[in-house]
C-alpha cells in the first residue's frame, strides 16, 4: 500500500494503481471525457489533469495514468487546474457546441460561450469507441484516421467495415451520441428480443429475466454474450462495482432424494403463426394477447401506450380473435378456457386507457364459467362498449393503405352472411399447451399423457391430482386447462395429497 | 567476404584495404546526397565516368561517389584529390575539361572555383572556402570523403575501431562511464544526458532491452540525420552496436523514414557488409557479444519522431506518443527497457570512445559539449549543413560561414529548433549557441534546424506558417494539442488577413500557455514556441497587423496593396506587359495606374520595376491613393 494525499486528505492506495482511479474510490470527483474503467487511460482529453508535487517538484499531470507513488500530494482543484480545464473545455465546446455533455461541463467550469471560431462536431475524438472495439470487442472495426486536423473516427478506406460484428458496444461507449452504427457497418443489428416482453422490447446479454424472478439476479445470456461467443469484451466486469461478475458459473444438476413430487409445470403458448388465415407474422398489425397484455402494462416495453407495430398509432379500433388454434381440428381441440375472460379483460382496459377506442370480440362460444363471470361480460359489454360478434373469421388480410390495416373476415352467424371488418390492430388469443417440460419430466418419470399431451390424471373423479405413480401428484395446467383459481385450489390439493402420502410411508 | 574475428584481424584488414591505396592516385570525389543529386549530380557521374573512359584514365584515377559535403548551395561538389581541388555547382559540360585539364595537366579551372565574396579572390581548396574553414567538422567530416556504398572506405578512415576497443578492453560499465563523463547530451531536441540514459536503460529491470536509432527526421527544412545516414551510415552503426554493448542490448532498430530512399538504401547495406564482417550479428570481434539491427521503414509523420510515438510506431501501430511518466528506458517499445538515441548522437558516440571523453569535454560549452551540426537555411547566402563547437554565436555562424544575409538584405531573426522552436531576433545575435542559452532566450536547439530570416519576414506570418505545419502535423490525439494549435492557427490566420481584432494576442497567450502545460507530449508543449516566442521579441508586429491591419514586412497580401507612384513611374510598360491579370492600365506616355479590384497581388510589378524607376510600391496600413486625373501623360525627364 501507498500513502498518499489528495486535496489534502490523507489516503492509502494499492500499488499500480492510478490517481484517478484513488480519488474515485475515495468519492472525489474529477473531470474526464476518455476515461472508461474497462480500458487502458488514454490521456487524451487532458481534463483528469491535477497538479502532483513528488519530491519536492511541482507538476501537472493527468491523473488517468499517473501511478501513485508513496508521499505524493495532489491538488485536483489548484488554480492552474482549473485554469486549463476551462481553456480545454472552451476549445471543446468550439469544437461541438450542441454536443449537451460538453454544454454542461464547461458550463460547470463558467464557459458558456467560446471565444473561438465555431464548429459543429458531435465527435470530441476521445477514441472511447474505437478503443472498446479493439481492447475489449478485439475486433478493430474501427480506428482513428488521419492526423492533426483531419483525426476522425473511420472504417479502413471509409467503407463499411466487413469484420464489424454489429455489436454496438462503439455506440453504447460513445459519450456523445456521434457514433451511428450504419456508417460502420452494413449489417443490421438484431437486437436481443425480450422474451419477457413478448419480443416487443429488446434487453442486454445480461439481465433480469423478470421483475419477479427468483433470485432476483441478472444473468447472461451465453448464446449472444459476445464474451461467450469471441472470448473477448468482459465490459460488465470492470462495470461492475461488487465484483459480481462470475464467467465460470456452470449448470448444476442437484440430486436429491424425496419422498412425493409434485408436478406444476405449468403451460406455454401456441403458436399462432400455425394458424396461417390469422396472418400472425406477416399481417404487421396482428399481435398476441400476451404482446398486447405487456403493451398494456405500465411497466411494459411501451410504458402502457398501445402502439400498433406498422406505425406506432394507438389503434382506436380494435379486434380480439378467440380460439386461435383452440377447439380447431386442425389444432388442439380443447377449450383453452381462460380467453374469454382475458380477452374480455383486456378490451375492457383498453377502453379505460382510450375511452373512445372500440373493441370487437370475435368468439365461438362464449365461456364465462364461474361465479359473476356473465355479469362481467355484461359489463363490458354496457360499460365499456365492448361488441361480442359470434363468428371464427376465416382469415386476416392486410389493406396496404391505411397504415396496413388488418381486414377480418367472417361469417356474421346471425344472418349468416359473409362480411368483413378494417380494424386498427387485431389480438389473437391463441390457444394453451402444456409446457415443453412436461414431456421431459413424464418420460423421466415414467408417466403417460393424453392425446393432447397433458399429464394422465386416471381417476380425475376422486383422486384429481394423483397421477399413475403412487407419491407423484400433479396440479394446474400440465394436467388440464384451466385458470389460475381452478390451479390454486389443485395446488393445494397436491400438497395436502403428498403430505398424506408422506405420513402414511413413516 | 572474410569474416573479421578479433580486434586484431580487423587491425589487419584495414592494413591491407590502406596498403592497396596509394594516396597519391588521383582521386574524384563527387558529392551524391540529397541535395546535390537534385543539382543533378546523378548526370555529373554518368558523364565522368564516360569521361575516364573516353580519355583512357580508367587505370590511373580513382572516382568515388560521397555522402553530402554539406555546402548545398553550391552543388554539384567535385573534389579532385590528393590536392583538394573542389569545383562547385559542376555540370555535365564541365567534366571533360575536369578530366584533361586538372586530371592531365594538373591545372586548376579558375572559372570552377568558389568565389570568396568579400575578397573577389578564388579559392582552391575546399578546407580554404569560409564556409568550411569555420566549421569544426568531426562528425560529418568523413562524409565528403567515404562511398557511403563501402564498408573499406569507413574501415580506411579508421572505421569501427571503437568498437574494436570497447569489445575487447573496456567492460560495459566503463563504456558508460566515458560518456556519462564525456557529457554528450542528445542531439535530437531534449538534450538528455545520453550517459544517464544508457544506464538508466542498461539498469531497468528485464532481459530484453532494445536500442534504437531515431531517424525520423522531420523538421521542414532540416536534413542533417538524413545527410549523416546518406552519407556514414557505418559511423552511425558503430556508435549504436557500442551503445548496445554498453547497455546490454541484443536488438537494435533504425527508424528510417521512407521518404529518404538513399538513407534506407546505404544503411540496409551498411547492415549486409557490417553482417558479412561479423561486426554484427552473433560473437562480434570474438568478443562473445550479439547484436543485430533492423530497419524499419516511418510512413512519414512528423510526430512519429518523438520517442514514444516512434516506438508505438516501431510496434506497428499508430506513431502516436504514449504518457512517460514511465520512462522509455523502462517501458519502451513492447513495453521492454528502450534506449533511442538521434542518428547524429549515435554517430558522435565512436569519436568520444577514440578520443576520449576529456578530449569530447574540449569542445563547446559548460552545459553542452561537443560539436552540433545545424541545417542553415533560410535567407542565408550558403545554405547547406555546417558542424559547429557548441558555442558558437548565431553571428559566426550566419554570417561567418553562412556568407550573411541574400540580396544584401538585413537579418531579422534565425527561427531555431524546428517548426516547434522559437525565433532568435537580432538583438541576441551574439548569442553562444548551445542547449541552454536557446532555452533561456525562448527558442531550444531541437535537432539543429537554423532558418535565417531577412527583414522581408513577416513574423506574424512565420509563426502562422508553422503553426499551420503542426496543426496538420500533430497526431491529432490529446485536445490542447488539437484543438489549441487549430484556434491558434484560426486566430493567426484572422491577423495576417485582417480580421484580427482587440484581445487577441492575449487571448493567444492563454491558448499558448494551456497547450504548453497540458499537452501529452513534447510536441505539443512546444507547439506555442512559435507563437510566444514571436510574441516576445515582434509583439509590435502583431499590434501593426492587428491594429491597423498594416504588415510591416509587406508580406500578408489581404494587408497590403501595390500602387505606382505616379510622380516615378516612366511609363515603360514592362509591368503593365507582365502583370498576369492585366490589372495595370496605361500605354506609352500613359501613368500606369493597378486596378485594385484586379490585382492579386503577385508581386510580378514590384520585381519588375526596373530600380532606377522604383515606381511600384507596397502599401500596408494605408489607403491607396486615387488615381491622377489629369496627368496621364508621361513626364519625360533628361
């Protein structure tokens, strides 16, 4: 450890390590414009500078990459200090003037209006993005050219680079927005789809799975972390200020031994691209319920806005589809048995967001089995203006006017003519399927499933969470559809099943 | 060739090279640098040794190809030998009177000779022309008498007998010792204490250590390094494998730029025989001591010269400087202890180990030892390469050997040290020349640039045109630098076309001082050089341009215009016949009057007028007076 003191306060510091690096970690501020933890001090904006005196002499330097050393005393504020910050951020602000970082910083040092000759650059050339691209991206898609007045952030000869990986750390690094990915590159980055969102909105390599995830704790994505796939970048580990970041965490199969199991594995969605006539995928402004549920939602990738895709208008005119690929021959013949309701629920808040917005439900049969479940219908109906058309429209065009609006067509059932319906944007409710996992954990268990893939229930009379093997009980979806009351009232039933099973083994 | 083993084979080798010379065979000595090769020496050659044929000499008279003799102006150099005949800026045509009269009859062409100025006397023998009987020539005395192209010339002269002597009788610690005492300082700009450097490095811990050669040479107008490798590249060589030996270096560098093709050339040679005669590569002399050296090839940048951004270069990246809070002794090139050395220190390096360092101390000043060798350039009579004691004041050497200013003009000041030195005004003309007293008077040695200024110089102008040259030669990476230079530029450029207005100076002296204290490296600290040191001694110059929007010099075309003194003018015509844009009306028995709306102020008028007229003027900081009415018929006088 080295002694040290900087404005004065007496700090100690580890070998190797440079001033900046001290005076951060003992929350004093200095200015920098290159300085990025993930990467060698560069010393090129020249802000960090602080006046050192080591024996005995008096010196400016620039604290980024100026190592400690045992007895050193460092000003960060002196008068010269100061002084040239503010001479280097004038120059800058000459040099990009509507660039906000550096509005704020050199008003923060009394400069406001340069006494230079102007330019209108975004680039203050602090090499930040050509820097993470060859240090940690290992990649060099970028560089610096030329010298003196011609400097410029590049691609070699000025073309699109073809070794460009698209990765966007250049972008994310740049302190003043003047990197734009399209003059790198020629490739599209494909942004990482947030499953949690339904795809709508996009999330980093690491993250929170979702809000509610237990751990709460990010992860990473291996299959796009570009650490995983090249070896290089281990940005977030420098980012990272409780040294969380673990690149060598693996998988762990746990064996346990237990005397009943339980299984609730739950459901997954259809896919609604199978059903073609609904054009899911290639109709732009035909989505799914759970795209529009996240939509909806305030904590949603649109912050609660319901932004059709093709052009970001709200949809004042909307049409949920029921039985996409439920009670279908051609699909899964059971009922789902929450659309209804959902879909219910889900033009009912639509009308509560934008009380003039219209909502069609288009239904075989409606299935409001429950307890008040037909006054709620009624409801919205009455209050919320909600039109319930008895019909399975046939398919689902796209007008390519009209911002491409979805066209349903259909049978109008009581009149028994054929019809169709230009709506904003169309919902579907696409049918439930037991989770993938349930096959996985039946075959592991040695437990059959029924023609549609859910878990036997043999005697679905008396015993209607016991499954064919006596100890292993199963409850909610993976046995049968059904919402969340009906898989609450299982789950509990499971687990008073187990335990008398437990206690009878003693 | 055989390989030399030992000190003592090297002894017998240069025996046998001398044994086979007889010193007096006549002998022709034609300067081929640089400079001279652009005279047209390339012809000159062709033609004598076609000559020597032709006459049937080929038997009886030596012809040898040199290095740059350094008096530029006058090229192409002969020197016929043993007597020391030298001819100046020889054409082909003269060769065949070269070869039968002074060859042949052994008679000297008068009309070939230097014309001494200020006698009116011709003078035979090179060591007599001031030019070089004021000169103390040490290092870049061989030049003009070795072929660059052969190992046996250098080893005739004496070559790698320093060498010899470090390998075989001193320990590396003594070979330190002498030049730490010898007090050789670096010839490149810094003037660091080369001794402390080399055991600064040789005591730098690590196994590998390199030694390079900086040749980058970049200042405009400056080409001493370039002439010394051109033209000795064996001398430089020596003093880098004694430097290696004294260090601990096994691997060595010469970062050569590409634009000095016959440096590359004669030093890629110089590596072949020095290889061939073991006096590189593995057991050099039998000592047991490795060393082998590369070239490697700059692309031309000026900032590429400075150390850390030579060695980033060397490392193939970028030639941009790097922080040396760490020293480039301890962490250099691939972050291993590099010592690098300017090609003009490594070449004086054999000289101090030959004839000691007390011999070295001799010479110069108490700060700075030895000799220094300046490219004097500019307004100067003889411009071309001149090797001074350090010591020497500006004037001897302007005026001196330079022959003093062009045209009979007066000295207005000598810019020193590169594009990032200072200017020198004539007040400081007995200045002794040496590290120290440019760095007090605000300018600093560099490598040795020298650009005589006459009073037809703008300073404002100067300071601008160098600025200019950093603004585009700066690596562009640190923002005083960039940015500092570029507003400064911007702000010169206002001044000498105008614009400049109230504050500016003082707003250039803020600049100056940021740029100069927060820059990354030394090019950038001494970027402002031109600017404050012009400042310093022609403030007033600044305020003219700025104040009254006049340049005293007449040199800043947006502040001066050319007007014809009607009471002078003769109406000849000659202006009016050669102004390439016919702003100039008149005839015969016509005033000529200049458009000023047409005027592109060439100055084809004011060169033309002929002297006894001296019509055409140039006014600055005054309007141009209107145009007689009526008098447009020419006043003929006796």
């Amino acid at each position: 450890m080295v002694n040290l003191t900087i404005d004065g306060k007496a700090v100690k510091a580890e070998e190797g390590t440079y001033i900046l690096q001290v005076a951060r970690a003992n929350n004093i501020d200095i200015p920098t414009l290159c300085y990025h933890p993930a990467l060698e001090p560069f010393g090129a904006c020249r802000l960090c500078t602080v006046e050192i005196t080591s024996r005995g002499r008096k010196r400016l330097v620039t604290s980024c990459n100026y190592p400690v050393e045992e007895g050193l005393e460092v000003s960060t504020n002196s008068e010269a200090v100061i002084k040239g910050r503010r001479m280097i951020l004038e120059l800058l602000l000459a040099r990009c003037p509507n660039v906000p970082l550096i509005q704020e910083l050199a008003k923060s040092y009394g400069v406001e209006k340069p006494r230079f000759k102007m330019e209108n650059d975004n680039c203050i050339l602090c090499g930040l993005c050509a820097r993470i691209c060859e240090e940690r991206i290992g990649v060099s898609a970028i560089s610096f050219s030329g010298r003196g007045l011609e400097r410029k952030i590049d691609t070699p000869f000025h073309i699109h680079s073809e070794i460009c990986q698209g990765c966007g750390a250049c972008v994310f690094v740049c302190p003043t927005g003047a990197i734009k990915l399209e003059d790198i590159t020629d490739k599209q980055p494909r942004p990482i789809l947030s499953e949690f969102d339904a795809g709508l909105g996009s999330r980093a390599a690491i993250y929170v799975p979702f809000p509610q995830a237990v751990p709460k704790v990010p992860v990473i994505d291996r299959d796009v972390c570009i650490h995983f796939l090249t070896g290089n970048c281990r940005i977030c580990e420098n980012s990272c200020q409780a040294g969380a970041i673990n690149y060598d965490q693996e998988d762990e199969i746990i064996e346990t031994e237990v005397d009943a199991i339980i299984l609730a594995s739950g459901f997954d969605l259809y896919d609604p691209s199978r059903v073609e006539e609904y054009g899911y995928g290639k109709v732009k402004n035909v989505i799914t319920a759970m795209q529009y549920e996240r939509m909806i939602s305030a904590s949603g990738p649109t912050e609660g806005r319901l932004e059709r895709p093709s052009d970001g208008k709200t949809p004042m005119k909307l049409a949920f589809i029921q039985c996409v690929g439920s009670r279908d021959i051609h699909h899964k013949l059971y009922c789902s048995s929450v659309c209804c309701m959902h879909a219910t629920k889900e033009a009912m808040l639509a009308n509560e967001h934008y009380p003039d917005l219209k909502a069609f439900i288009f239904y075989t049969d409606m299935r409001a089995v429950g307890k008040r479940f037909q006054e709620y219908i009624a409801r919205a109906e009455q209050e919320y203006k909600v039109t319930y058309i008895r019909s399975r429209p046939s398919k689902i065009t796209e007008n390519p006017d009209n911002g491409r609006n979805p066209i349903v067509w259909y049978e109008e059932t009581t009149t028994r003519t054929r019809t169709s319906m230009e709506v904003d944007m169309v919902v579907l409710c696409q049918a439930l399927i037991p989770s993938g996992s349930a096959k996985g954990i039946s075959d592991m268990l040695h437990l059959s499933l029924n023609d549609y893939q859910f878990i036997n229930i043999p005697d679905r009379l008396f015993h209607p969470v016991d499954t064919e093997i006596p100890g292993i009980f199963a409850c909610g979806f993976c046995q049968a559809p059904q919402d969340i009351p009906d898989s609450v009232v299982q789950a509990s039933a499971a687990a008073s099943r187990a335990a008398e099973f437990m206690s009878k083994e003693e | 060739m055989p390989r030399i083993n030992s000190p003592a084979e090297l002894e017998e080798l240069r025996k046998g090279i001398l044994s086979n010379r007889d010193p007096n065979r006549p002998c022709i000595t034609l300067c081929s640098g640089t400079a001279c090769h652009a005279s047209g020496s390339e012809e000159v050659a062709a033609s004598i040794e076609e000559e020597i044929k032709k006459q049937g000499l080929s038997a009886e008279v030596d012809f040898r190809k040199t290095g740059c003799h350094g008096f530029c102006e006058r090229g192409p150099i002969v020197v016929i030998h043993p007597e020391g005949i030298c001819y100046l800026q020889i054409e082909p045509k003269d060769i065949p009177e070269i070869i039968s009269q002074t060859i042949k009859e052994k008679k000297v062409i008068e009309r070939l000779l230097y014309t001494d100025p200020t006698t009116n006397k011709k003078i035979v023998h090179e060591s007599e022309i001031p030019f070089y009987k004021n000169q103390e020539r040490l290092v870049f005395g061989s030049n003009g008498k070795i072929d660059p192209k052969s190992i046996d010339d250098y080893l005739a002269l004496g070559g790698y007998s320093a060498l010899a002597k470090v390998l075989s009788q001193m320990p590396p610690e003594q070979v330190l010792e002498e030049v730490k005492k010898s007090n050789l300082r670096g010839r490149g700009g810094g003037g660091f204490p080369t001794g402390r450097k080399w055991e600064e490095c040789r005591n730098a811990p690590g196994e590998i250590r390199y030694v390079i050669v900086n040749a980058d040479e970049g200042d405009p107008g400056a080409y001493m390094d370039r002439s010394l490798l051109e033209g000795n590249p064996h001398s430089v060589l020596e003093g880098l494998i004694i430097g290696a030996y004294a260090i601990g270096s096994h691997e060595g560098y010469i970062y050569v730029r590409q634009e000095y093709p016959f440096a590359v050339e004669n030093v890629d040679i110089a590596i072949k025989q020095a290889e061939e005669y073991g006096l590189l590569g593995k057991n050099i002399l039998g000592s047991g001591f490795d060393f082998t050296v590369k070239v490697h090839r700059g692309a031309g940048a000026f900032v590429s010269g400075e150390s850390s951004a030579l060695m980033t270069a060397l490392e193939g990246r970028v030639g941009e400087p790097r922080p040396k809070y760490i020293h480039t002794v301890i962490k250099g090139v691939w972050d291993k202890p590099s010592n690098l050395n300017n090609v003009e220190t490594w070449a004086t390096v054999p000289l101090i180990i030959n004839k000691g360092a007390d011999w070295f101390r001799g010479i110069g000043t108490e700060g700075s030892k030895g000799t220094k060798i300046f490219s004097l350039v500019g307004k100067v009579n003889n411009t071309g390469l001149v090797e001074v004691p350090m010591g020497m004041t500006l004037r001897e050497i302007i005026f001196n050997i330079g022959g003093g200013i062009r045209d009979g003009k007066k000295f207005k000041a000598v810019q020193t040290g590169g594009p990032s030195g200072g200017v020198i005004p004539e007040k400081y003309i007995d200045l002794p020349i040496d590290f120290d007293e440019l760095t007090k008077a605000g300018s600093m040695m560099g490598s040795g640039g020298m650009i005589v200024m006459d009073e037809d110089t703008c300073m404002v102008d100067t300071a601008r045109y160098f600025l200019n040259f950093l603004a585009h030669e700066s690596c562009g990476k640190c923002v005083p630098c960039r940015e500092g230079i570029k507003q400064m530029l911007n702000i010169l450029t206002d001044i000498t076309e105008g614009r400049g207005e109230k504050g500016d100076i003082e707003l250039l002296e803020e600049v100056a001082a940021m740029v100069k204290d927060f820059s990354l490296c030394a090019l950038g600290a001494t970027a402002p050089n031109p600017v404050l040191s012009t400042l310093q001694y022609f403030r007033d110059e600044y305020v003219a341009h700025i104040e009254q929007k006049r340049c005293p010099a007449h040199v800043c075309k947006p502040l001066i215009s050319y007007y014809i003194d009607p009471e002078k003018c003769q109406a000849c015509m000659i202006c009016l016949r050669q102004c390439p844009v016919g702003a100039i009306s008149g005839g015969k028995n016509q005033i000529h009057v200049i458009d000023q709306a047409k005027c592109t102020k060439c100055n084809t008028c004011f060169e033309v007028c002929p002297p006894r007229f001296s019509a055409v003027r140039r006014l600055s900081g005054e309007p141009v007076p209107p145009p007689v009415k009526d008098r447009v018929l020419v006043r003929r006088k006796g």
